[in-house]
C-alpha cells in the first residue's frame, strides 16, 4: 500500500531520530526492525523505552526532536507534537494526524491481523521473521490477514523454518530436567523425580559435569527421550499442549519462537530492552545476555505471585489484589491473568500496582467483557485511561483517585449493572 512507501520516505527524511517504543515483546521487535532499516540507511539512532505512554508521560515525551513512536501513542498523538506513531492499537480517540500509521485506521484489524511489528516491517518492507515474532509476542495466533503474508513472505524468505518438536521452554541451555518442570506438574514439585525419571531412560544428563540441554541430544537419545515424555504427556491429556508445529527464526535455529519471544519480553521488563533489540537482529551473544535476564524476570514472578497468594481478597464481585509497593507495574498484568485463569470457578480479578505516584490496574475475566466495561467507564471519566479487549484490560489513574475508581467499578460489576458487560 502507498500508505506504508510514504511512512518510509517519512522516517528516512530525519536527521537524528528517536525511537520510542514500547517495553514488550511487540514494542521490542517493532524498535529493531526500525532501528536496523535505519542504520542500513547511515543514521545512528537513538532508543528509548517506555512502559506505556499515558498523559502524565507525554509531558517527558513531547520535547524529544524526530520521535519515532512504535507499539504506543496512538491515542496522544495530538499532544505529541511532530512524533510519527506506528501502531496497531485500538484508537480511542478520533484522530486525522497524518503522521499516524495505525493499522485500525487503514482498514486492517489490528487486535488479531497485524502487531506493529508487522506495521514497521511493511513500512520497511524488511525483516518478515522479526514481525512474526512480534505477532507471537501479542499473541495474535492462529496466524490471519496480514500476519499470514508476512509469514509466508519470512518462509519463502528463509527466515522461518516450521517444525514439529516439543513446544515447551527450555530446550536451550535449561538442564533436561529443569525442561521437564515446566511440562510436569509432579516434577516442578519435587525436580529429583525429575532426574530420575530421565535416567530410567539410559540417557546421560550431564557431559563434563555439565548439566545437557535437549537440543543436545543425539538423534537416538532425542527419540528415546520424546517417545518417554509424549507417552507421559498423553496419559495426563496435554500432548497437544506440548507437543506440536513450532517456529523458528534465523540465526537461532535452536530455540523456538514462542520461548523467544518470552525471552525478548523478559528483557525489556528487565529494564534491558537493547538486549532484546540486539538479540533480535541476530546477535548470538544476546541470546545468552537475554536467557539470564530470563531467569531474573522468573524469579521477580514467583515472588510476585507468592505475594498475590497471601494478600488476594475475595470480594462480592470480584477478586482483589493489591500490589502496591510489592508487586512492580510491569508484573502485575501477568500475575493478575495467572491468578485469575488458575481459579476453576468464573471470575473478575483486579489487580493494582504502582509507579511513582500513578496506579497501572489490570481487570481480567472469564465473565463480563473487560473491554467493553472499560469503555464504560472511560467515556464517563476521561481522565481515567483505559483499553483492552474481552478477557483483559487496565487503566492507568492517579493514586488519589483509586477510592472513587473503587466505587465506580463496584457500581459496574454489581448485580443490577454487570449484565450489561457480560461476554
Ligand atoms: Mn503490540
């Protein structure tokens, strides 16, 4: 499309340009593909990162010359003063900017067709793998509309190779039984199981006093060891869930792009996001930087969530979960989904956190649609910014006003009301 050649001439007519961009996986992989697109053309770029843009950020925001903003801005685009926008979310606001490319606005749905990774890689017309990953990232699959061409433009490209193999994490650089503790319930449990599970198979776990990962396996232990787990995994009814089609993308054709993208995104909440650019533009020695960080954004995780699980409160309506001062603003949303999709009954969960003096509140749901109610609730306080989609969605307030936040959402998930927001 000619929107896209003239997004392109726009970017490569500025001297010294700023790419701003959001902190996940999407944002990451959106910065890279432009970041590298502009090096190619002999500029030196800078890069910024950002947990969001919401109108007390704007302020840090608007003086910065020749920003590129990627994955966030569409909706302060006006207060941005001469930022390009490329985006792919929902627009709240009506805008005519010319120096807006939202996927929304040039009649592609961007909620499940393109990420904005996908956006930067058409105005480029470059790096098809890397959106991919960004797509992976904002899990857009199955794979529709746009994303499919880019797909298979990355294919025929040879930058993706598709595969059957296990789906887990792990399988780089993760001691075999480490891997099989995020398959197995009983092993995440007691890790000596594990390990004996695995030499029952006659396989060698460690070379050299090196614990072995399963990309390091010979082709007979690899089937030795598959044929153990997926026997394992079909008696507990999740061989789908763990075994199947995967991607991967060029140089590293030893790890999976679902575990990729997890790593990509742990960077950036890590505060570490150039690892995640420089790992997505190939660099091999980023990928070991980017699994470390990994395993720090893990074990921030699972104090996060030991945290949720001693103070979570069960209201009338919904499940509370006040996060503030314990639980980072980068967290929250991830510790919210899980707490939410562990509970077997339906139900509303909300959590808090806190930045400065700026509450980020997750909603998630398996009974009203968050997004709608979020709407709601915007359109009657526009102070209050909020978006999202069915099952999940925020809103980013000043600290002061959560008592009256409180009060308005109660009024919106009570009895009389919440029927109007169910999915
Ligand atoms: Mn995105």
């Amino acid at each position: 499309m000619e929107i896209f050649q003239k997004f392109k001439e726009k970017i490569l007519s500025l001297q010294n340009p700023t790419i701003i961009h959001h902190y996940d996986t999407d944002g990451i992989t959106s910065a890279a593909i432009i970041y590298k697109f502009l090096l190619e053309h002999g500029k030196q770029p800078e890069i910024k990162t950002v947990k969001g843009i919401n109108r007390f950020r704007v302020e840090e925001l608007k003086d910065i010359p020749e920003k590129i903003i990627l994955d966030v801005g569409t909706n302060h685009i006006d207060s941005l003063k001469d930022a390009i926008v490329i985006d792919h979310h929902y627009p709240l606001i009506p805008t005519s900017n010319p120096n807006l490319l939202n996927a929304h606005l040039i009649g592609i749905d961007g909620s499940k067709s393109i990420s904005s990774a996908g956006m930067a890689s058409l105005v480029t017309s470059s790096s098809y793998s890397i959106a991919i990953l960004g797509a992976i990232g904002d899990r857009q699959y199955p794979f529709l509309g746009k994303n499919l061409d880019l797909l298979e433009q990355a294919i025929k490209d040879r930058e993706i190779i598709i595969t059957k193999d296990l789906k887990t994490y792990g399988k780089y650089k993760r001691p075999l039984f480490v891997m099989l503790s995020y398959i197995f319930k009983d092993f995440a449990l007691d890790k000596k199981q594990a390990i004996k599970y695995i030499d029952s198979m006659n396989i060698k776990q460690k070379l050299n006093g090196i614990w072995r990962d399963y990309n390091s396996l010979n082709p007979d232990e690899k089937r030795v060891f598959l044929k153990h787990v997926l026997e394992k995994a079909h008696r507990l009814g999740i061989l789908n869930d763990i075994y199947g089609e995967i991607l991967m993308m060029k140089p590293f054709y030893n790890i999976d792009m679902n575990e990729l993208s997890s790593i990509v995104n742990a960077t950036g909440r890590k505060g570490k996001a150039m690892v995640g650019i420089k790992l997505v533009m190939g660099e091999k020695d980023a990928l070991d930087q980017g699994i470390n960080i990994w395993k720090g954004y893990q074990r921030d995780l699972s104090s996060a969530l030991e945290y949720a699980y001693e103070n979570i409160e069960y209201r009338n309506n919904y499940i509370w979960l006040d996060g503030r001062g314990y639980i980072d603003s980068s967290i929250i949303g991830v510790v919210t989904s899980i707490i939410s999709g562990q509970s077997s009954n339906k139900n509303t969960m909300v959590g808090v956190s806190k930045d400065d003096d700026i509450l980020k509140i997750s909603i998630r749901s398996n009974i009203i649609d968050v997004g709608k109610m979020i709407d709601s609730i915007y359109s009657e306080n526009r102070l209050w910014e909020g978006g999202g989609h069915t099952n999940a969605g925020g809103f980013t307030i000043p600290e002061d006003d959560l008592d009256k936040f409180i009060n308005v959402l109660e009024m919106k998930l009570s009895q009389n009301s919440f029927k109007s927001y169910l999915q």
